[in-house]
C-alpha cells in the first residue's frame, strides 16, 4: 500500500509540475474605495498611488490599474476591460482598499455611491481568463469574502479572519510595505511571493498592536486551493500557501533587471519555473518515497544552478 501511495504521489507531483505555468504578464487592478473620513481618503489615495507607482516601474509586462474614490461603475468597467486584455497565461490580481462591511451574510466593499457585494466581484473576476488569479483584501470585515470570492486558481488573502473583525485595518499599509522592502524576500531569490508579502503584513501588523500595547483587531488569513477553511499559515497537508508560494508579486534587483533583458528573460523563466519545482515537491515531500524525494530535489537544485551560473554571466 505504501509503495502505491508513494508511486501515485510522484505521478500527480510530476503532472502537477509540468502544468506549472510560465508567467506571461501580470495585470494589476488597486482600488482605494470610499474613505469616510480625511485621515482614511489621505492614506488610501496614498497606498494606492505608493502601489500604482511602483507596479508601473517594474516592466512593459506589467499592466497595471488604478482607481482611487472609485465607483461602482468604475470598478465594473474596469475588471470588464480586464477581462477583455488578458489572456489565459497572464496573471491577476485585484487589490482592495478601503472600508468593507458584513451582515452576518453578505461581504461589501465600500464605494462611492453603491457598494459592490463579494458576490458581484467574483462573477467579474471569473470573466477574467487568467487561470492564475489573486485577491488581496485588506479592508475590516473582509474575512468574510473569502469563501466567495475563492476557487480553484484564485488565491484570496483577507485582513480580518472572518466577517465579525468590524474594526479599521492596518494591513494595507504594511502589504504595500511589503513590496518596497527587500527585507520582505526570505528566500533571497530577489522575487516577492504573496506568501512572502502576506507574512511580512501579517508580522508587521502584529507587531503595530503590540507597539500600541492595544489588543489586537485583524487576524490575515488566506486561502489557495480552492477546497478549505481560511488559514493563518501554509499548510503541507493540505497544500495551502503552495499557490501564494508560487505567485511572483514582484521582482527585485538583479531578479528585475534579468527580467527586463530580453536575452536574459527565458532563463529567468526556467529559473522561476524549477523554484517553484522545488517548493512543490517540499510541499509533498510527506506523500513520496524518500529516495523518489531526494532524487527529483537533487536534480532540480542541479538545474537551478545550472541556470543561476548563466544568469550570472
């Protein structure tokens, strides 16, 4: 029984890593929604221009919009416009800050004028032909979009738990934080994760309640496969945080500048491509033989390096 379990675990780990997809552009859609109050609409107009700014300087690839005091009808024009760009290999990611609200029932996002339900932004987003989707929530309440808003393919990150965290957030700033701070690159590959982002948000979010010596008001979770109960952290057994493992936010230093020469960027490809090899068969390192394990990690790590020497001429 062992031996089949362990020859099935090595086929769907092998068909899974073949399927890994080779990232063609990156849409990006960030919407400051309604304020409410001076402070809010100062920082939610800034985070959002911070974010605008520093998406539209990482490469041609990158296409990138912003709202800010954004309507409903904006919002809707928008992702309709996005659905009409991307492609099927392109990524996505639809940024939200502001105020959110949830009934018990029902997950809103503040707008100007009406509010546009969790409901009604998942519909938008499926039109998008992005097989590599994303999320990111950071208003209060928003842990009560999650189960909405997920599917297989769309990762969502929330600030809150769930929806019963009414009060105002502070991760926004610290995400946005996120992806001008190399400090936030663990794995020093000088690529962002959204793992990597959303644990740098969720360390320095903590760390502001503590500072404040207030009790803590927002609890981050995610979720990335579609199948499962929000989480706080990746989890092998389920294979929750692969996907945000996988999903490239941002490039940094030498990562960026190979990625923006032509003569360099199919071997940054492969290189991301067995980094995320790599991550995967940790990820299932339980469900295979050890020595099925240590030689498809061997063989990757001998690629990897193979890759990095050229990329380093």
């Amino acid at each position: 029984m062992k031996f089949a379990r362990w020859r099935l675990a090595a086929v769907l780990i092998g068909a899974l890593l073949v399927a890994l997809p080779v990232r063609a552009g990156i849409y990006y859609v960030t919407v400051a929604g309604l304020s409410g109050e001076p402070d809010y609409e100062q920082e939610f107009t800034q985070l959002a221009s911070d974010l605008d700014k520093l998406l539209k300087s990482t490469g041609p690839d990158a296409h990138v919009y912003t709202l800010t005091d954004a309507t409903r009808t904006q919002l809707t024009q928008t992702l309709v416009r996005v659905a009409s760009e991307a492609k099927p290999d392109d990524d996505f990611v639809l940024i939200l800050i502001g105020h959110g609200t949830f009934d018990g029932y029902q997950y809103k996002f503040n707008l100007v004028g009406p509010d546009i339900t969790a409901q009604d932004l998942a519909r938008l987003c499926d039109q998008i032909p992005s097989k590599r989707q994303m999320v990111v929530n950071t208003t209060e309440s928003s842990g009560g979009s999650v189960m909405t808003l997920e599917r297989r393919g769309r990762a969502v990150i929330a600030a809150t738990k769930d929806g019963n965290e009414k009060n105002a957030t502070v991760f926004a700033r610290y995400f946005v934080q996120a992806l001008h701070d190399p400090q936030a690159d663990l794995d020093k590959n000088n690529a962002i994760s959204a793992m990597e982002a959303f644990q740098y948000a969720q360390r320095h979010t903590a760390d502001f309640y503590d500072s404040q010596k207030r009790l803590a008001t927002e609890h981050a979770v995610f979720e990335d496969t579609g199948d499962h109960d929000p989480t706080r952290t990746p989890e092998t057994d389920t294979g929750e945080g692969l996907f945000l493992s996988n999903f490239t936010l941002i490039r940094i230093g030498a990562e960026q500048r190979a990625y923006n020469d032509p003569a360099k960027r199919a071997l940054l490809a492969q290189k991301e491509d067995l980094e995320r090899k790599i991550d995967t068969l940790k990820y299932h390192k339980a469900a295979m033989s050890q020595d099925d394990y240590k030689e498809q990690l061997t063989q990757a790590l001998l690629e990897l390096a193979k890759v990095q020497e050229q990329l380093n001429k």
